[in-house]
C-alpha cells in the first residue's frame, strides 16, 4: 500500500493481487468436484466413503494450514521493510511447524476406522474411508509444506504463479482420477484407492514445483539453504501466531458442518438440496477469501512501512469491493435462482421439483448471508495483516458456536423453520463475527498503525 495512492489505485492493485488468488481457489475446488463426479460414476459406496474420508482429513489440514496463513503476514511485513532475514525466517518456521504438525496428525488419518465407528457409520463405509485416508496420509505433510510456500509467494506478489501452479494441478488431478480410478491408459483399476494415489502423487508434483520455482524466481531470499537449523525464535513466533488462526478455521468449518448434519436431520431432500446450495455459495465466498488474503498482504505491508493512512484507505477500498461483489451475487441469487439449481441436477430426477423448491429458499437466505459473510472474512484478512489472530480467534469461537449452531437449531427446529431455519441461524453466526471482527479491526486495529 502506498499513502500517496488514490481509491482508484488502491482497488486496480488490490484486484491484481487478489483475482489470481480467487483463481487458484476456484482450481482447488475444482479438484474436490472432480473427485466426487468421477467416484460417483464409479460407485456409490466409493463416493461415500471418499466424502467421508476428504470431510475427515479436511477438518485436520484446515487446522495445520493456520501456520501457512500466519506466515503470510509476516513475510509481507518483512518484505516492506526489506528485510530479507525475516522473509526466510518465518518461511522456514512455517515449514517446520506444518512438517511437524503433519507428522502428528498423520495417525489419525492412518488408524480411523475406529474413530468412524464410533461416530456411528456403517462398517463397510469405515472400512473404504479409512484405507483411503491411509493412502491420503502419504502426502499430508508435502500439501502443509505446499500452503506454507504459497502464502510465501503471495506475500511477494507473485499470486499469478499461485494460480497457474493450483490449475495445472487440478489438471493433472482430473488425468489421474481418470487413469487410477478406472483403469484407463493402461493404469491399473484402483477404485478409491486410485483417487489417494492421485491425491498424493499431486500433492508431491505441486510441492516439487513449488520449491523448484521458489528457488529459480526468488534466489536471493536463500529460502532453502540451511533449511534444517532450527530458529526457536522464529518458530515460536510462527507458532503463536498460526494456532489461533488454525482454531479459527476449524471454528467456522464446525459451524458449517454443523448446519450439513442438522440438515440430515430435516430431510434427506433437504441435505441434497444443502449441498447443492453450499457448492454455490463455496463458489461466491472464494473470491472474498481471495480479496481477504490480498488484504491480509497489502495491510501486513503498510504495518511494515507505519503507513497508517494507506492501511486505512486500503481497508476502506477492500471492503467496499467485497460488498459490491455481494451486491451482484444477491441479485444473481434472488432472479435466477432455479438455472443455478438445475446445474446440478439431472432433468429426469424424480425428486428434482421437491429439491429445487427447498433449494429456492436457501438461496433466498444465501443472498442475506452474502454481505455478513464476505464482511467477516475481510475483517479476518485484515486483522492478520496486523498479525492480531488471538482475540479474532475468540470472536470467531464466540459467534459460530455459542451464538451460530444454537441459532440454527433453535430456529430450525424450535421455531419449526426447517432447512430455511437453519440457514437463517447461519446468517446470524455470521452477522454476528462480521460486526465483531470488523469492530475489532476499526478500533483496535487501525490505532495500531500511526497516520
């Protein structure tokens, strides 16, 4: 952020920086897609299982990935002040941590077949989930190591690498899943297990890549070199700041898995109708998410130089960009809501009328929560450019589960609202953590940084 920018140049930089990274969002989604169509051709047994297993292991990387987002605005801080020291250090902390925390977690995803059992799934189901998981553990670690230097990059600015790096491993994820899973090209029939191995075999291409880049466009930052002595300084100031982060997440994904299971409980039409309706807004809050961490990048910066009145126009233009894009998405949502719908689903489906009924009406909720939930996550972006993650963490804790899931339940099912209900009682989880956040960020934050 320069102080000397006007609006105008504040948003033309802030979408520079930020559309990559919305793209590269939309590429790892359309990795998770392409791995459910071509496991449901396969078997419905393998796409269950598959579902069962990714939800598993999602919850785990979501967490280990709060280290990866700490150390984007570290290394952006460091890189306004030029200090090539603190770029290196806290890229490799992050990369220690996220290695180490892998590790931890990896028997979790090994041995989880009791923990499905418990959680009252079928044998059989638990059985294929956990050999997936199994298989998926293998590359765990290279996928942590992967978000570390992604954020690292972006931190420099190089989100077009980011992008191109995450569609051609979407594109490459797409040519295995075909080849493992079926048996195509001469690959062996593997089934779900062939959709793991195509899972690891990316995760380590992408990680290859990566470094192989990082050494080739950023030398002078010498981010490998003595890769195995041990900062404690660094460590632990990656590690304060990326635990809360990773709780952070782990608290607004629990809100919303929370939502899928209480769902189930309405109907199964209704959870059908719930999944279509969350891909469709998953699809519309990346670019928020994008925006976000390119706030996170140019606020980390403006903190680095003290340049209080460009973080604070920055801010400003960040957020007014995000409630345009909600803008545009409501009316999308409320004027054509069944053509949206009906891409996913087949014309000759029987239950089709009954779910794009049900999927209507969340649409007409999701247009509500468009605006409190791109607020929420900008606010967040911000705030970690100010490196400020723990207090954010309790808002977060406070508004998705103490005020969010009650709030579902008690307006789906005391109210009797059903599934617009609890999408309702999402809406107000999320109002509920964008005025805290971005009241957090106006009044604390801001002062922070003289003018």
């Amino acid at each position: 952020m320069d102080g000397r920018q006007t609006y105008a140049g504040h948003a033309t930089t802030l979408l520079a920086l930020g559309l990559p990274l919305v793209g590269s969002h939309l590429a790892q989604i359309a990795i998770g897609v392409t791995d459910n169509i071509m496991l449901g051709r396969y078997s419905v047994e393998a796409l269950a299982a598959g579902t069962l297993g990714w939800s598993f292991a999602f919850v785990l990387f979501i967490m280990g990935s709060g280290f990866a987002f700490a150390v984007l605005p570290m290394v952006a801080s460091a890189v306004a002040t030029h200090n090539r020291r603190q770029v290196r250090r806290a890229t490799r902390m992050g990369m220690w941590i996220s290695t180490l925390y892998g590790i931890a977690v990896m028997p979790f995803l090994i041995w989880s077949k009791p923990i499905f059992i418990a959680l009252g799934q079928e044998s059989k189901i638990a059985e294929l989930a956990s050999t997936y998981l199994a298989i998926l553990s293998i590359g765990l670690v290279a996928s942590l190591v992967v978000m570390v230097l992604k954020s690292y990059l972006a931190a420099l600015e190089r989100t077009q690498a980011v992008f191109w790096i995450t569609v051609v491993a979407a594109i490459l994820n797409g040519f295995l899943n075909y080849a493992l899973i079926f048996g195509n090209f001469g690959a062996p029939e593997l089934g779900l297990k062939g959709a793991a191995a195509a899972s690891v075999i990316v995760q380590f291409a992408t990680l290859f890549v990566v470094v192989a880049y990082c050494m080739l466009v950023t030398p002078k930052y010498a981010l490998f070199s003595r890769l195995w002595r041990l900062d404690s300084e660094g460590f632990r100031r990656v590690f304060q700041l990326g635990w809360p982060i990773g709780l952070t997440n782990l608290a607004e994904s629990g809100l919303f898995s929370a939502t899928a299971l209480m769902m189930g409980w309405v109907g199964t039409l209704s959870l059908a109708a719930h999944g279509i309706a969350t891909q469709l807004a998953a699809m519309t809050f990346v670019v928020h998410l994008g925006l976000s961490q390119a706030a996170t990048v140019r606020v980390g910066q403006a903190a680095g130089r003290n340049d209080g009145i460009s973080l604070r126009d920055g801010a400003k233009v960040t957020m007014a960009v995000s409630a345009i894009f909600a803008l545009l998405t409501i009316g999308i949502y409320l004027t054509a809501p069944e053509l949206l719908l009906g891409l996913f689903l087949d014309a000759n489906d029987p239950d089709r009328s009954e779910i794009m009924s049900i999927g209507v009406s969340l649409l007409v909720v999701a247009a509500l929560f468009q605006l409190v939930d791109g607020g929420q996550v900008i606010a967040l972006g911000l705030l970690r450019g100010l490196q400020d993650t723990k207090v954010p963490m309790m808002h977060a804790v406070v508004s998705y589960w103490l005020v969010g899931i009650p709030s579902c339940y008690i307006i789906g099912f005391w109210i009797g609202w059903g599934g617009v209900g609890i999408w309702l009682g999402l809406v107000v989880g999320l109002l509920c953590a964008s005025i805290l956040m971005s009241y957090r960020f106006w009044t604390h934050g801001v002062s922070r940084v003289p003018i």
